[in-house]
C-alpha cells in the first residue's frame, strides 16, 4: 500500500470479502458548510453490528499514541461504542526494502479494537517496539483474491 487511500480500498475490499456492508467514506476538502469527516470507514458486519474505523499508515516502525489521530476521530470512535457499535483503528504498516541498510520489506494490518486498546492509546501509547515485536493489537497477514487483488484476513471482526 503506498498511501492511506490505497489501504483503505483494501480494508472494504476485506470487509466485502466476508460479506461485510462497507462504505469509504469520501474526503471533503475546503469547505466550512460541510461536517468533518468522522472516520475513514463504516461498515455494518454480517450480524448487524455497526462498525466504524479510522485507518492510519506507517511507513517505518514509530510510536502510536493519540497524537496520530484527530479529536473528532477520537470523538467519533467513543461515540459509537457508546450507542453499543464497535470501533476500530487499523494500522496499515508498509515498509519498503532497503538492502542498503538491512531492511526487509514488510506489509501489515495490526487491528486495534478501541474499546480494549483505548486507554492505552490515549494515554502513553505503544512504543515502536510494542508495534514491531507484535506485543499489542491483532495482527493480520494478507492474501490475494483470484483477481490478484489484496485481501485481508479479517474474520476476527465476526467474532
């Protein structure tokens, strides 16, 4: 994935595979008569969950804590656990190779559900180590479809 746009027509590619309602929410630039854009996605799972994420990209391995999302996307996510939906951070990882300095190419999805990793996140956050060793989130790996097209392994949402 090269931009956080391309992770997430990948992200509702994945929910669609499962059969997953799910909508990309468009970005609006520019104008003051339009609403913030709440998250990145909404989706409505298999059993009628209303589910909404906020995706973010990281091309090398860094901390993430609340600094990376905005304060109406940490409103949104509070306010649909709130009204009983399910509200997640994906964290789409893309690391180029560079054999020059040693560095594998690595591609990831580390799901962070908020009502479990909320605290964290807003408090001190999880350090580039926690990240890279796998000691926080769901982690997720990605296969192709028989279209090629990149599909990830996200069935832990039907859970």
């Amino acid at each position: 994935m090269k931009n956080e746009r391309e992770l997430n027509t990948e992200i509702v590619r994945s929910l669609k595979y499962y059969n997953f309602f799910a909508y990309k929410i468009s970005d609006v630039m520019g104008s003051r008569f339009t609403e913030t854009k709440p998250c990145d996605i909404l989706a409505c799972s298999p059993h009628g969950e209303f589910i909404a994420i906020e995706s973010k990209l990281m091309k090398k391995w860094q901390g993430f804590n609340k600094n990376v999302l905005r304060e109406n996307q940490i409103q949104t996510l509070n306010r649909i656990i709130r009204n009983s939906g399910r509200a997640f951070v994906f964290l789409g990882v893309s690391i180029k190779a560079d054999k020059k300095k040693g560095i594998q190419k690595e591609s990831w999805l580390i799901i962070f559900d908020w009502a479990i990793h909320k605290k964290a996140i807003m408090g001190k956050g999880y350090s580039p180590n926690d990240l890279r060793e796998g000691l926080v989130g769901d982690w997720r790996t990605n296969s192709k479809n028989s279209e090629g097209k990149i599909i990830w392994d996200i069935e832990t949402l039907l859970e």
